[in-house]
C-alpha cells in the first residue's frame, strides 16, 4: 500500500492538474458549485461554465436568490439540467437553515437536492480537509486496475477497505486529487477498468435522445417564450427528431412542466421562474 500511494503521488506531483479552478480555492461554497457540475460531465466542458457560474453567482445568498431562466442560460451546455434546480434549492436550504454555511458533515450534506454519499464525502475532503472513504468512477478505475487486475463485476464493498487503507488522513485533499488524475490518466491509457465495475452502466446515445430533446428546449426557452406548436417545429427541424405529430416532445414538455422548469398557459411555453 506504502508503494501504490507512492506511485500516485508521485504521478500527480510531475502530470496532475493541479490549476484547476476548484483545486485553487478551499472555499466550500465553491467547491459544492463543481462537485455539483462535475456529476456525469467532462472537465473540459466545466472549467468555463465553473468560472461564469462563480462571477455571476459568488454566494450563497446570490445563487438561491437567482432567477431560473438567468440560471439556466447559463447552466446550458453542461447537461443533466436538473443539477441547475437542484443547486439552486440546495442554495436556498442553506441560506434559510445553516446560515449559509455549508455543513462539514456528510449527513447533512446529503439532505440537500442533488447530493449524494460521495459528492457530500468529496465535498467535506476537499473543502474542510476531513478524512473521508468515498469512491467514485476514476476512484475505482485506479484500485480495480491495480488491484483486480483479471477480476470481473467488481463490487464497491471489495474496493472500500483498499480506498480507506490507502487514504492519506492527514492530507485527503491532495490525496483525492491525485487518485482522480491518476484515474483519468489510467482511462486514457488502458482499457478502462471501471467497466469491470459491478456498478458500471453504459450510458446511452445522446443524439437523438429525450435528453437531447430537453437540453435543446430549456436552452430554446432561455430567449422568451414561444407558442407550443412553433416551439415543436423548430425543436422538430433543428434535431431532425422523428415526431411527426409532436408527441414525443409534449411529452417531454409535460415532463419538464412537473419538474418546475417550465409553465404551459394560453398555449405559450416559457421557463418557470
């Protein structure tokens, strides 16, 4: 174990990442916007999102008192729009039930919309430097790589006692860091040992897509409102969906209706707030 923390150390000292926006700060307002942002997302595709999110949004206060159509616009082209509501009511239980701090503590983290057990644990690492065990997807690329080498459907609770052995308790903020580089760098090099994972779910095609679908309104509705049909057209002809009748995508609208992004009156189509 003293050899494999060696060698991811040593791999984040001379290749880690080390002026990401995120990484320069201990600030855990801000390391809770990318925790969020990072969910299922790219790096690439965060780091200027992240910084535009920061300026406009700098608090706590700021973001839970943000309008959802400004919040959106600018949240588009990250993906999985939820997230955006989802740190906006996260925003707004800590202003109004822990005076805008954000809790050291995982439990109460996971209270909040859209935080699970290891966002909440990343948060706490990075943010207040506290020792927790969490694993996630490069966290897993590394110890299935090195330490199940031939195995298939690994299980997390078989990675757990080798995540908690190798942590680093009196620095988990580097640590973590450097285990999720060497996890990318792992991703990039061999075949990717997160696949071996019992956990692991193969994502489906995003073109075409209900997801594509709900990405392209919300980002439509961003400008003003639109009359339903001639939102469906131009939906229709600008992904070249199937959906000759616009069924599919009333649907999705009614769907987007009950999750409180959008309102449907008079037969106009607009964000919800």
């Amino acid at each position: 174990m003293k050899a494999f923390r060696k060698l991811v150390y040593e791999y984040y000292r001379t290749s880690g990442r080390h002026d990401l926006p995120w990484r320069l700060t201990t600030d855990p307002y801000a390391i809770l916007v990318s925790e969020i942002m990072l969910q299922q997302t790219q790096v690439g595709r965060i780091i200027p999102k992240y910084t535009a999110f920061i300026a406009r949004y700098p608090s706590v206060k700021a973001l839970a008192e943000s309008s959802t159509k400004e919040l959106l616009a600018l949240w588009s082209g990250i993906g999985y729009n939820r997230r955006a509501l989802w740190i906006k009511e996260a925003a707004q239980e800590l202003l109004e039930n822990f005076s805008s701090t954000v809790p050291d503590n995982p439990e109460l983290l996971m209270k909040l919309k859209g935080i699970g057990y290891a966002t909440a644990c990343a948060i706490v690492a990075y943010s207040y430097n506290i020792p927790v065990v969490f694993i996630e997807t490069n966290i897993r690329t590394v110890f299935i790589h090195h330490f199940f080498p031939e195995k298939e459907n690994v299980h997390d609770r078989e990675l757990i006692p080798l995540v908690e052995g190798a942590l680093d308790t009196m620095n988990p903020r580097t640590w973590y860091c450097a285990l999720m580089d060497y996890g990318v760098y792992l991703k990039k090099t061999y075949p990717n040992a997160s696949r071996r994972s019992r956990h692991y779910t193969r994502q489906s095609p995003f073109k075409g897509s209900d997801r594509q679908i709900r990405g392209w309104l919300l980002k439509r509705l961003s400008a003003g409102g639109i009359p339903v049909k001639e939102c469906i057209a131009e939906c229709t002809e600008s992904l070249a969906v199937s959906d000759s009748t616009g069924r599919r995508i009333r649907k999705i609208m009614e769907e987007l209706e009950k999750e409180g992004f959008i309102r449907l009156e008079n037969g106009i189509i607009d964000i919800d707030g």
